[in-house]
C-alpha cells in the first residue's frame, strides 16, 4: 500500500501523509473487529457458500486519495489503482476490510 502511495502525485493526496501504518491494537476501541478475519471461515464451517465478495484491500488509502481527482485527470494512474485493488483481493494473505457474502443452509 505504501509501495502505491509513493506513486500518487502530491495533487491527488488529500492530506500531506507520506506513509500509512497499522494502529497499535492496545489503542482500538474495544468495538473494533480484533477477530474478524475469523467471521467468513466460521460462517462457511456452518452454512455452504452462495457468494463471497472481498473487497477494500488497500483501505485505508483510499481515505487519503482524492479520486475522483484522479479518475478526471489521470485515468492511467486510476486503472492503475484499481488494479492494485484486484490483484490484492485475489492474494489469500491479504487483509481486507469489507466483505459481502451470501450463504445458505447446508444439506
């Protein structure tokens, strides 16, 4: 994620960070999801998958990238960080922040 950062033109920032680390887990909230990569290998131990979509791979950069700056000005560099975005939902060691899942009973 830093790699791509690094990449992105000062313009398109929308803060004067150079760098994005991860949090100190003794600093989150105790509302924050310390064990949610558990949740998707639980659900599938007990239901049979319909669909799963992975998604936000590169969060929280997007939080500090103007984008729509970017798809205007630079579309290169936007399909540039889309594609990151793919190739990182399709690593199994990637973290992602969101996902989107259907399940159903199994038989």
């Amino acid at each position: 994620m830093n790699a791509l950062l690094r990449e992105i033109p000062a313009r398109f920032r929308l803060s004067p960070i150079e760098e994005i680390t991860a949090p100190d887990p003794a600093d989150l909230s105790t509302f924050c999801a310390t064990r949610s990569d558990d949740i998707l290998p639980l659900a599938e131990r007990y239901f049979e998958p319909v669909h799963v979509a992975r998604f936000g791979t590169l969060f929280p950069l997007p939080l500090f990238l103007d984008l729509d700056a970017i798809a205007r000005e630079d579309p290169a560099l936007f399909e540039r960080l889309q594609a990151a975005e793919r190739d990182a939902a399709r690593d199994p060691q990637a973290t992602v922040c969101s996902a989107y899942a259907v399940y159903r009973k199994r038989s």
